[in-house]
C-alpha cells in the first residue's frame, strides 16, 4: 500500500505538468500545442535581382541591390496564412539603345502583393510555399543619354510573386524566417473583344519582360 500510494502521489504531479506543456501559443516549441488564430508581423533585408530587359533597339540591364520589406500575416487555419506583403529594392538601369543612345538611371522597384502560404510545422522548424498577386511599381530617375535628359516616370503594372522559406522557432513568438521569392511584372500590351452568334470572348496579350528573384532573411514575431 506505501507503494502505491507513493505512485498515485507521482502520477497526480506529472499530470499537471503535462497538461501545461500542451497549452502554448501558435510559435511554441511543441508540436501538440493548440491552433489559435492570431497575426504574424516580419521584416526582412537581403539582396534582389533582375534579369536583362529588352528594349525595341537595344538592351536595359539592372544592378542587383540590397532590398528590404515587410509582410502582415494573419493565420487562418493550421499551416494556412493569408499576407501583405511590400518588397523594396533602390538600384540602377543601364540602357544601351541605337536610338537614344547609352545612359544610365536610378531606379527604384516596389512590390505591393497580397497572398497566402502554407506552412509544415516540425517542432521548431516551419518551412513553406507561398504565392502572391499584385502589383509592382517602377520608379525611374533621369536618364541621360546622347546628350539628351529623359525625365523618368513611375510605371504600375500587375505582378505576382512564387516562393519558399523556412521559419526556426527561438521562442513561443519569435522566429528566424529565411526566403527565397521568384517575382514578375506583367505588361499587358492590347486587348480584344469578339462577340458572335455563338457566344462572346475577351483577349489579353503581353508578357513578363523581366524576372527577378528576392533573397532574404528576418524575424517574424507572432504576438
């Protein structure tokens, strides 16, 4: 009977104590911890860059550059996130054109996305896939070429974003979060309307002028 009572005594200890090891928050260490919806915050630095742009005479390069941004995500289900998210990357154009010559411009190159990820939590780590649509914004400077100054301006344009990364969990809300996004403006150059006996149709034609990749790490606090 000591025995057992010395047992019963043990086993109403550790109860508790498990029981409380289960209740963390969305970022804790333990992979049985209860789904709370809530928001994710994260900022990020890395490197940004551009594929050549082909212009009707010539060529435009563009530097690769620091780039920083910052993303607003909410968690909807387990795994599931929705995001905004804004990209900033300040570099340089480089246009070499039989027509107006060769110059050189700053250039500054915005991403406004919303999107979704999904995450594959493991203990402390989360890796996961993510997408987004939107739009990205370039803002050239003044180019000067053949002696002549072209005042620069903003051009918006419809663009989406593909990528990966992974999340390591320090603490219960704070995380290291490394990434990796391939991301493309769409110029949409015409469009047509058929209408027939048959039916009706609407035609867009276009292309991704330039492909760029973001490179990049940060914190993500989950409060």
């Amino acid at each position: 009977m000591p025995t057992l009572g010395k047992l019963s005594l043990a086993l109403a200890l550790l109860l508790p104590l498990g029981a409380s090891a289960q209740t963390g928050g969305y970022g804790s260490t333990s992979s049985a911890q209860p789904f709370t919806p809530g928001l994710e915050l994260a900022g990020f630095a890395g490197y940004h860059v551009s594929s050549d742009l082909s212009l009707h005479s010539g060529t435009a390069s563009i530097d690769g550059s620091p780039s920083y941004g910052a993303a607003l995500r909410w968690r909807l289900r387990p795994g599931e996130t929705a995001e905004l998210l804004w990209v900033i990357a300040p570099t340089n154009i480089h246009v070499r054109s039989a027509t107006v010559g060769n110059g050189d411009a700053s250039l500054t190159i915005n991403y406004f996305q919303l999107g979704a990820s999904k995450g594959f939590r493991r203990e402390q780590l989360e890796p996961y896939v993510t997408a987004s649509l939107g739009a990205a914004l370039f803002a050239p400077g003044t180019l000067v070429a053949g002696g002549a100054r072209f005042e620069g301006s903003d051009i918006l344009r419809f663009a989406f974003t593909v990528g990966g990364g992974l999340k390591i969990w320090l603490i219960d809300k704070l995380a290291l979060q490394i990434e990796a996004r391939l991301m493309a403006p769409v110029w949409f150059s015409s469009a047509s309307v058929y209408v027939g006996g048959s039916g009706g149709a609407f035609g867009v034609s276009g292309g991704i002028p330039v492909v760029e990749g973001n490179f990049t790490g940060g914190l993500v606090l989950a409060p």
